[in-house]
C-alpha cells in the first residue's frame, strides 16, 4: 500500500448505524429480557398481519417473491425486530438491487438476507457503498463482491473500531495491499475474529514452528488464522511428531499443503494415515506430497491405489492422485508396459545363461 497511513485508510470507513461501539454496561430496566420478548413478538406479528387489503405488507411480499417462506421471514424478524420495521423502498429493495448488480444471483438472495437480516438497515450511501470503497482501497477486487458477500453476509455490519483493530494486524503482518485484499476475499469470516483471541496467537503459533512463509500461508489459506491454537493447531501438529515427522519436515507439509491444518484430524488426517500405512510408499512420501490429506479417501484415494495395485505398477503418490482420470490411465498403461518390457529381457537373460 506504499505510504498509505493506516489511520488515513480507517478513517474513510463508515459507522453502521445499527453497529456503532456502545461501551459495556448493565442491561437497563427498559431492555429487560421481557421487553425483549415483546419486542420480538411484536415482530413477528407484524410480519405475519395482514392490512386492510387482505394481503400481507408489501415487504413480506417482495420477499416472498424472491423466494423466501413466510416462516423465514418470521424467523428473521425474530432474531432481529428491528427488520420488521424495514420499508420496502428506502431499504429492502434497494439493497436487493445492489446485490444484483453486483452479480449475487437472485437464488442467492433469501439465503444472505436470512443469514443477515441486519443488513437491510445498513444504510447503502452512507455505509455500504463507502465501506465498498474502502474494502477496495484495501485489495479487495470489486469483480469478488458477490461472492465475499454470499460467504459473509455480515461483512458491511462490522463497527468502524473492530474493521480498525482487524485491520491494523494485517498490516502488522506487513502483506501488501494486495494480499489484504485476498486474505478478506478469501476468508471474509476474518473481521469476526478477536484479533487477541485467535489472529495473534495463531499467527505466532505458526512463526514459532519456522519454515513456514506465513504470508503465503495467510494469502492462501486465510482460514487458518480463524483456528484456535490449543484446540485445533496444536493437536495437528503433534499428530505428525507423534509419527515420527521432524518439525522442520511438518513445516515443509504446511508450505506444500497450506490447507493441512483446516482438515479434521478425526474424521480425515487419522483415518487417511491409517491407510497410508497399508499403501507401502515410505513416510517421506508424505512430505513431498501432504496433498495426499486433501483426496476423498472412498472416492480418490482408495479406487487409484486399488487399481494401480491390480496392473502390479506403483507410481509416485502426487502423480496417483492429482493426474488427471485420463492422464492417470496412461500413466498406469505406460508404467505397466515398462515393466512387461523389464521382465521380458529378465527372461531372455535367464534363458541365455542357462
């Protein structure tokens, strides 16, 4: 970003109306857990009524047209009431239409305002747009706003200070603008994230196993600075010592295979190296080739080995499972000729010198 300041950058982002940093105090008589229950049932009814037309209001129906149920809808007006009081025209509809115009597809629209109701209250000329502007300033490709927002609704409901303090550790990482911009269209679910909870630690975490570019790593799997250390980062990097692996050779897998840690260790890592075992290749394998964790093991990995045990070849474990289905027949046809030629000279050998 050169010589953009930080603060000059963080100063452009807007305040959410609906998000705006309120310092912690006691919940106050008025907001008391049964006037939040009121409030909420009065939501609800006020979505479900029906006017003196004898039609639902006509935001509940735009909504059902685009493909929403009224029992969503009541949902939505549940979880945030304030929703129920949206209009159509200054909120609803012109946020729908800048979704579309931003290409979010009209099938994926029930699903982002279901997941972020709140959304509809964020005001597009003084939060939405600007914040676009802002993003973008950051890195961020206006050509991936559709599919950043359908990842991460929420992304434009985020208080002025929590963009701020995400922000700044990203730059205390120094990436570039540019890498800033991918690390939030990859893994928008970043600004959500307690900077002291989880981006710190798991950052200091993965400079402390060596061997690791973690700019890279960020750029390319964002997702693992959302992982807790003790409870998902640790556990896998144990799981490789255990097995005899030396932490610069883990450090070696992460670089090659920079989503190894977002795999579960349970359900993927432990049952696929428990088939490794039986496949005969040598560990170091494993190191050359850690993508062999991110095949579908019933799908990928055991029709491959299955088939290329039944033509008696052995081929290197990234070429088994990466090649593609018809470059992977050759190679098995090619590698099995080989050996047909091999013995047949073996046999000629044997017969000369007998």
């Amino acid at each position: 970003m050169g010589g953009y300041s930080i603060l000059k950058v963080v100063k452009s982002f807007p305040n959410s109306p609906d998000n705006k940093e309120k310092p912690v105090a006691p919940l106050p008589a008025s907001l008391s857990p049964s006037l939040l229950d009121s409030k909420k049932l009065k939501a609800v009814s006020r979505v479900s009524e029906i006017g003196p037309t004898g039609k639902l209001r006509p935001q509940v129906l735009y909504l059902i047209e685009l493909g929403m149920d009224l029992d969503q809808i009541k949902s939505m007006a549940r979880r945030h009431p304030s929703f129920a009081f949206y209009s159509l025209e200054g909120k609803i509809k012109p946020l729908v239409e800048l979704l579309l115009g931003l290409g979010v597809p009209k099938s994926d629209i029930p699903s982002i305002l279901n997941r972020s109701p709140q959304l509809c209250g964020c005001s597009l000329s003084e939060n939405i747009i600007p914040s676009m502007a802002f993003f973008e300033s950051l890195g961020v490709d206006k050509k991936q706003w559709a599919k950043l927002i359908r990842r991460f609704p929420h992304f434009f409901c985020r208080s002025r200070q929590k963009v701020k303090t995400t922000v700044d550790f990203l730059f205390e990482m120094d990436p570039s603008a540019e890498s800033i911009g991918k690390i939030l269209t990859r893994f928008p679910q970043i600004m959500r994230c307690s900077v002291e909870d989880k981006l710190r630690p798991a950052s200091e975490y993965f400079r402390s196993l060596g061997a690791v570019d973690l700019n890279a790593l960020f750029c390319r799997a964002p997702q693992t600075l959302g992982l807790s250390v003790e409870a998902h980062l640790k556990p896998v990097t144990n799981f490789f010592l255990e097995r005899g692996y030396s932490m610069e050779e883990v450090g070696t897998m992460i670089s090659r295979f920079r989503n190894l840690y977002t795999i579960s260790l349970a359900k993927n890592l432990v049952p696929k190296w428990e088939f490794f075992l039986t496949m005969n290749y040598p560990r170091h394998e494993l190191v050359k080739f850690p993508q062999y964790f991110g095949y579908s093991l019933e799908q990928r990995i055991k029709p491959r080995y299955a088939l290329m045990k039944e033509c008696g070849v052995v081929l290197p474990l990234s070429k088994l499972l990466s090649s593609s289905s018809d470059y992977f027949h050759k190679a098995l046809k090619s590698k099995a000729k080989q050996n047909s030629c091999s013995l047949g000279l073996k046999l000629k050998e044997a017969q000369y010198m007998s």
